[in-house]
C-alpha cells in the first residue's frame, strides 16, 4: 500500500516542477512551513480582477509537496480567494476520504496518501500557501 | 439502564486480586478499569512509537490513537473539537500550565479568585503567580457544611478580577460547586474561569459547553485510567491566545538559535514526547465510561453515601467537614471522632481491609476554616458496595474500642 | 558476558509481535522490555494507590515501590542519594524544571551556554528564559563532522556564564559530547552544567558523579521504559539551592491561604500525583538494563553501525550528518541521499518493513548548520541485528531506483 | 500487624502526656510540622551548660506521635545536643529494623512500626523537634 504513493503519475508531476520559480513582482507572496519536518514553500502571485493572472512556487519539500506545488502551477490561473480558499477544502476532504471528481485529473493521484494521515500535511502545505498568498496579494 | 455493582467490579482487575479490600480512597485515585488497561497493553506491545509524523506503519498507529484519544477526551467533556483537548500529565500540571501561560499575561493589581475548598494544586501555582507578577489572590469563604458560600460574590469578584479558578467540588467535602453564579460574576468581571474537575469527572461525563468555562483541568489516574495523564481542556479562542509555557520538541512552528515559532493549539502546549500509552488509555476509559448507565450509578452511590452518612451519625464524637445530606454533593464524606487522630484511625481501619485516607488532604486552607489537622476521607466509587461501607462502620467501631 | 541479540529481542514482546520489523526508531523510542511491561502490569494490578502516606496496605506497597524507583534510578546513575533523584514526565519537563527554577534566579546579562547540536528541548526552554530574564544565550558550534568545535571554549564560556546545557549524546550526528573540558570550563567560570542525557542513558549506565555535572535528564520512553516519566537528577546541593517550579499536592511544608512553605528535595519538585506506575517500570527497566553485558552489546551496536555506515557509504549522492568512524559516538546514523527527500525515503523503506524516522528531528539549527531541512535517521539498540540493517540498505536503493 | 501498633504500652504513653505544656521562659523553641498530614509538635526546651533542664511540648498528632513526646517528656532531661541528635539517628535506626537496645525501655513499643513506613516520620517527628529545639538553645 505504501508504494502505491508513488506511482508514475506523481513521480511525473512532481519533477515536471510546473511554476517553480519566483515572480518578479508579485502581488502576493506567502511562505508555509511545515512545523513537524520542516518543509518549506513559498509561493507569489500576481492578480487581475482579483484573479490569478501569474504563480511561481518554491518548494523544499518531499515528493508530495512537489507534486501538489506543481498540480498548482499548472491549474491556479483564474482562481480567485474564495475559490482557492475552496480548492483547499477540497483538497483535504480528498484525503479523507471524499467520493467527488476532483477539481483537476491531477488531484487523483494524491489518493493514495489517504491512509497516510501523517503525509496529509505534506500534498496541503501548497494548497495552504496559495489561499494565504492569494489573501495577501487581495487583501493590499 | 440496569447497573449492578458487583458486575462493574469486574472490570477492575485489582478487585478482583484482592476480594476482601474495601476501597474507599477513589479520591486520591480511581482503580484502572479494564478497558484503560488493555488499551495499554494493545498499544504498548502492538503499536509503541512517537508520535509527530513518523511515517511507518507503527508510528502512523501510533499517532492515530494518540489523536483519536484526543476526540474521546473531546465526547467526554462535550468540547467543540479536539483541538481544545491539551494532554498534561496531570491536573496539576494543567493548572501550573493555566497560572504560567495565561497568568504571566497579569499586571500587579490584578486579582485572581479561588475558594478556600481548593486543592493545594490548585492554590499554590496561584499564590506562586502572585509572587512572580504581584496579583492578589482573593477567596471564596466557605459555609459551615462545607459549601462554597457565594452570599456576597460580587464583593469578590471585583472588576480587577481576571480569572477564577474554582474546583468543581471539593475532595474534601463533596460539596459540588455552584458553578452558575460563580461563571455570571466572572463573565461580568470580563475574567477568565478555570475549574479543576480532578474529583468531577469520575462521576460521569461533563459537560463543558453548558458550564461556560474557559479551562477545565482533570487527572487520568482518578478516572480509572493510568498515572501520568491528564487533560487541559481550554476553549478554542481561550487557547489561541495563550503563550506556550513549557518549550521543546512538538510544540515548535520553526526553531533558530535566534528564535522560535510555535505551533497551534493543543500542540503548542504539549512540549516534548507527550505520555502517549497514557493518553490513549484515558481516552479508551473515557469512552468506556461515557457508555455506563450514569442514572443507576449515581443512584447506587449516593444510596451508599447516604447509608454511610446515617452511619457515621449515630457514632459518638463524630463531626462531618460537608454537607450531611445528598444533595449537589459527591459520594466523599470527611469527618472527625472526638479523641481519635485520623492517621491512627485509618491504621486500625485497614486491619479490616478498609483502605481510606486521613490527613489534610492536600487541602489545609479548608482544614483551618475547621480548625482541625486533618480528616477521615471515605470516597465512593461505582464498584462499591454496602459491605464496603458496613465495613468502614465496623472497623470504626473497633477504633473507637481501641485506642479510647 | 556473552550476549546474543537474538535472546536480547525476547525481552520486547513487541518485536515478538512483529516478527518482521526491522525497528530502526529507537532514538525516538525504544521498546518496552518485558521487566517494565512485568512492573507496570504488576504495579496497576496489584497495589495500584497514590503515594503519599496513605496508611493501608496497598499504598504502603505503592510508596514502597515508587521510593524503590528512586533508588534504583540513583544505582543506574551512580547518584550519591535517591534524594537527588527527582521524577518528572520526561526529559523536556526535566529540562524546563531547571529553566525555570535555576534560570528564574539569572538577571540580565547572565549567560547560558548551549550548543547548535542540542535538541529543540534543550534550546526552546532557554529561548523563552532569554525572553523572561533577559540572559543571553552563546552556542558552541559544530565542526563538519557534527562533533561540537571546543577549540575556542574559553570565549564561549566567559565569567558571565551561570549554566552550561549540553546534550550528552547527539540524537541526531550520535556525536558524544566531550563533557571533560566542557565541565571544567564550567567551573572555571562558576557555572552550573546540566547534561541531557536523553540519547545516552538507553546506551549503558551513567555515572554522575564521574561526568561532574549538576543536573542530568533523560526519559523513560527511550530507556526502553514507559512514556510519561522521566528523571532529573541533580547533585543534592543543586536541587536544595533551587526553589521550586510547580505548585501544587506533595511538594508542600505548609498552606495556608497566605503563604505556603515547601517539602525538602527531591519532593519540592514534584508537584501533584507523579507517574507512579511508570517510575516504578523504569526503575525495573534500570534495573534490568544495570545486569546487562554493556560491553559486549556496545561490540555488537558499534559492529551494526559500522556496518550501516560502510554499506551507507557506497550508495550514489550520499552525504552523512555526523562522524563517519565509530569512536565517540553511539550507533545513530543519519543521511541524506541527493534528491531523495527524507519523508519519501522513508515512506519506501516503511513498504520494506523497516522503521526509520525522516525529518528535523527536533534538531533544526543543527539542520541549518548542514544547510538541510531534514535527514533520514537510523538508530540502532541492542536488539538490533546484521538483517535489520540489511533490510534498511536494500530498502534505500529500492527508494533510489523508485524514486528518482 | 496493624493492630500491633497498638498495644496498650503505646496508647498509656500517649495518654500520659508527660511533660506536655509550655515553658513560661524557654531558651528554646521548635516547630516540626509533617508536610504529608500536618501534624504539628512545638517543644520548648531550658538548658543547664547545655543540657536540657525543663522541656515542654505541645502535641497535634497521631498517637504515635504523642507516645514518642511523652517518652521524650520523661527522659530528655541532661540530654546535649550531639546526645538528641544521637537518639534521632537511633530512633530511625530502630524503625529501620536495628537489632540494638534503645536508649530508654519505652522506644521499644515502636518496634511494631517498622513495617509501616509510612508513619515513621510520626516517630521521628517528636525527636526531629527536640534536636532543632536544643540546636536552637544552644546556638543562642
Ligand atoms: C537529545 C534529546 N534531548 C531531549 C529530548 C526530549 O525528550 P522527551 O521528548 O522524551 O521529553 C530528546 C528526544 O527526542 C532527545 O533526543
Ligand atoms: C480537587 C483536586 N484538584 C487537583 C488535584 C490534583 O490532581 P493530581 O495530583 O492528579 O495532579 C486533586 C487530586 O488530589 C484534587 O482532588
């Protein structure tokens, strides 16, 4: 069940690396630490009508974290804060168990981390720091 | 529901190892009921790890029923959500951890409200705090039975007031707090209130919404569960704007030698390797507990209670410390024969396989508004019976022929 | 003495549950061994009752056997007294103990001597000490092979410094800190030394009196012993000097609402109902480990490691944290391999049945020292063998081949 | 074994009370309070070259605690201060199960004590109060 984790499609995504990077000038920019192994992502956003118009992500982090930071990159333009803030909870009912077609195909393959309850962390930390980075970057 | 004393007994394995024992000391501690002992045993040599994100399979177990014995200690006090649930390793440390973090926030002048029916552990960190920061302390008086005597509350809790802190009964007495007017006067001082559950809990779920409490503080090992454990609860707004008090592993956000971030709650305040076989075995008890026919139970007690109270009333020289009649008071009666120290009692008492406690109590404030030393404690617990108390009457009778 | 790991993993009933783990955690924790399993059960079922003079039987039997653990703790330390043996819920409420009670008493520009290896146990409570008191924390750094960097010791510890806190043994590098010099700079300078022995004591029994420190901590949990208890140990003219930190039950001279004087060490220290069961394990886990082979299981660990270091070694992109050679250090092993982030490392090897944490390890400024954000950490206990460590290379280069 | 505890020798020594009282000018007074069950012994002691002249002691205590102040009361007298702190250590070495004749024939009805450890400090606490009280005398 463990390897399961790590199937083609995550290996992929995570090294694709989709939206590493930094933006020149951000509107937003926000950092999420993992207190308990120490991970790091930071994120910036530029927006337009409150909506994500550029992302770039930072991320030291595991496989899991790279993955979702780069399912991010990939799918995050137009999202405004009430929906990033909803991509989130999405994400985390995923991880518990919930039934409901993801938002993006991509977001699939993080199932498999739903009987690792301490791994859940890992696939929410970017999803955290893009609802704060959108927050910030709405909220100037 | 039915309840039969002789079958909860059977729950208890050390009952069960000593037959002829009368234990009558549960206020001190509870015996460890048989679900908080095997919760031990399946953790300790199935599923032993730290906890904090360990990623193989033990740990993932491990980590799972330390957090889930966080939501049962949750359904036990009726608390919004786990997360309000803060592991300590015990009342004690609750409180302390209650009188550093949030009364390190006080300014000289400000006062701090207790009862003279406290525990020592809860009166102590208090009268400490007082010598760190320069609070006064200020004390409910008591009755003559023992009650909390709230006739002139609002002389007491003045607007300088920032917390009470009260025991939601006494473990001397029995006598159960009036928590309402107590909760209004402190809500109207705009102060925080604490209340130590140490000898409520084992008498049935709580309910800490209806209570309108901050912070609420109880034991593991005097709910039947193991040494070593007890619970912080704290409201979510109440905990989030507290500082941590202790520092080390777990309740970190991001560490430096420069500096410091620190976690949510309840993390923040669970610094270093939490007492987690403990944990997980309290809320197995808890959950075990919730499910017993609270009803019948506090009927059976309080028959007991009563039958000892009538008991002891006929003695000669006999004086209570508490209420003489069952009403908002727990099954623990204290009381005094004339010429009889309580320690010389106690030893005969035990020649009749009476386990009870004499002395002060760790409650001497209580003791001088008495004017005694001490007192005899019997204290009931579901598993007890009318021989259990027949058993305490006979072997005071013989003190009473002994050592007159 | 001969010793066979084999015969050694029968004391675990764990292991004897999980016939294939290869259980590679026990810098987190160990397991328990059967004699505190035996003591716990014994304990609870038996003669379960608070301590603190009660006067009948079964707390006679339970003071008995917590006083008992105190002494058997003092034998495994080679502590002049059980006086000086103090228990606490662990080595993090050891330490805080100590940030409290003695660092209460430094005043602004006082120094404490820490170093970058220490745990985050050992260094957050000194951050918050530096935030009440306003003394000033000064590091001893790391050379690159983790061991602590003594060469400019004199300028670390100045005449301003009052304590130097150092772990014993890294839980991270197994770096043995070389306490002599340390000690004697220490004194040079008036200070007091407090040693956290959390990784050390599982490893063998200490001498106190030889290390010359003050103050020792460590905690059951990794002591293959309960979680939920562990010891301060401190020279009896230390812990008299020191006020108390909790208040509370058991730690009393006399209350009255006004004012509260304090009991002698070791009991000041110990506020409330202690860990009754879980001293009395770890004082039979102690008492067990004392009658080991330590030499030969030393032989054995050190073979292990070496083993794991040398097989390490050979795999592409790997970097260690710590000492390469097995002199000075305990068999604690940790690593990284280059694009393979700890956590993922683990969750492969965890597939392959072998526990191993990844991660900060409560350790981030020695993290930051080596520019990582984690490491993947493999600690070895007796009960280990050639097939665990085995199993973790094999694990690894399945997890460079997957996951790359 | 309990019931041992008290025989008759115990609980007439406890009766007889001797030398409870005050002294109206004592040159020294001590308190022994016991942290555990708050039993409370004050002993005034008067000394003639450093020897105890007239004593008095004031009980709050078990009866183990009285019977150990009245044989105090009957035999302190032309003890020193290295003599009470002696009869201290051989109080608690009797209690600890020292085959050895006490100092006085009463001492011996504490041998029933030995098993229960727990009311030694009520023994003690009568001898502990006499040594801090001749110490006290002495050192003025
Ligand atoms: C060196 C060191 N110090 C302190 C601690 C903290 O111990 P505990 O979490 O048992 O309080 C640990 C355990 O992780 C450690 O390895
Ligand atoms: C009312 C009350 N508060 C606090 C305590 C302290 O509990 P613990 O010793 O388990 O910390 C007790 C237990 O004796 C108690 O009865």
């Amino acid at each position: 069940m463990n390897e399961d984790l790590y199937q083609q499609a995550i290996l992929d995504l995570a090294k694709s690396a989709d939206g590493a990077g930094r933006l020149a000038a951000p509107d937003g920019t926000a950092q999420g630490d993992s207190p308990l192994c120490g991970d790091r992502v930071r994120m910036d956003v530029k927006l337009d009508g409150g909506r994500i118009a550029a992302l770039a992500h930072e991320v030291k982090g595991c496989l899991l974290c790279r993955a979702a930071a780069a399912a991010i990159g990939r799918h995050a333009a137009g999202l405004d804060a009430a929906q990033a803030a909803e991509l989130r909870a999405e994400v985390a009912a995923l991880l518990s168990g919930a039934d409901a077609a993801p938002a993006w195909p991509e977001l699939k393959c993080f199932e498999p981390v739903r009987p690792h309850r301490n791994r859940h962390g890992c696939v929410l930390l970017p999803f955290d720091t893009l609802r704060d980075a959108i927050e910030k970057a709405a909220g100037r | 529901m039915k309840f039969s004393a002789h079958e909860w007994r059977g729950h208890f394995p050390l009952l069960a190892n000593h037959p002829r024992l009368h234990y009558l000391d549960n206020a001190a501690t509870g015996q460890l009921c048989a679900a908080a002992f095997d919760a031990v045993t399946h953790h300790e040599l199935t599923q032993r790890a730290n906890v904090l994100r360990g990623t193989y399979k033990l740990a993932e177990a491990a980590d799972a029923a330390y957090e889930q014995a966080r939501r049962q200690a949750a359904a036990y006090l009726n608390a919004a959500s786990a997360d309000e649930v803060v592991f300590t390793s015990g009342t004690t440390a609750a409180i302390n951890l209650v009188a550093h973090a949030f009364g390190d926030t006080l300014q000289a002048g400000d006062e701090v409200v207790l009862s003279l029916a406290e525990h020592h552990s809860n009166l102590v960190p208090w009268q400490m705090l007082r010598g760190r920061r320069g609070v006064a302390l200020r004390f409910i008086r008591l009755a003559d039975d023992g009650r909390l005597d709230l006739a002139r509350l609002d002389e007491i809790v003045t607007p300088r007031c920032r917390l009470v802190a009260v025991t939601h009964a006494s473990n001397v007495t029995g006598a159960v707090s009036d928590l309402v007017p107590i909760v209004a006067a402190a809500r109207a001082a705009g102060a925080r209130v604490l209340v130590d559950g140490a000898q409520m809990v084992q008498h049935g779920p709580v309910d800490v919404a209806a209570l309108d409490a901050d912070f609420y503080a109880f034991s593991g090992h005097k709910a039947f569960a193991p040494n070593g454990v007890g619970v912080l609860w704290g409201r979510a707004e109440a905990l989030a704007a507290l500082p941590p008090f202790l520092g080390g592993g777990g309740m970190i956000g991001r560490v430096t030698a420069e500096e410091t971030t620190y976690a949510a709650p309840p993390r923040r305040f669970e610094a270093g390797t939490p007492p987690i076989a403990q944990a997980v075995a309290l809320g197995a008890a808890l959950d075990w507990l919730r499910a017993q026919p609270w009803e019948a139970m506090r009927a059976h007690t309080t028959h007991l209670a009563q039958r000892l109270l009538d008991g002891l009333a006929v003695l000669p020289g006999l004086t209570f410390l508490g209420p003489r009649e069952m009403t908002e008071r727990l099954p623990i009666v204290a009381f005094n024969l004339a010429g009889i120290h309580p320690h010389d009692a106690c030893q005969v008492l035990d020649a009749h396989h009476v386990a009870v406690r004499g002395g002060h109590h760790c409650a001497q404030p209580l003791m001088d508004r008495f004017g005694v030393e001490g007192a005899v404690r019997a204290s009931l617990a579901p598993y007890n019976t009318e021989a259990d108390v027949d058993a305490l009457l006979e072997g005071l009778k013989d003190a009473q022929r002994k050592l007159k």
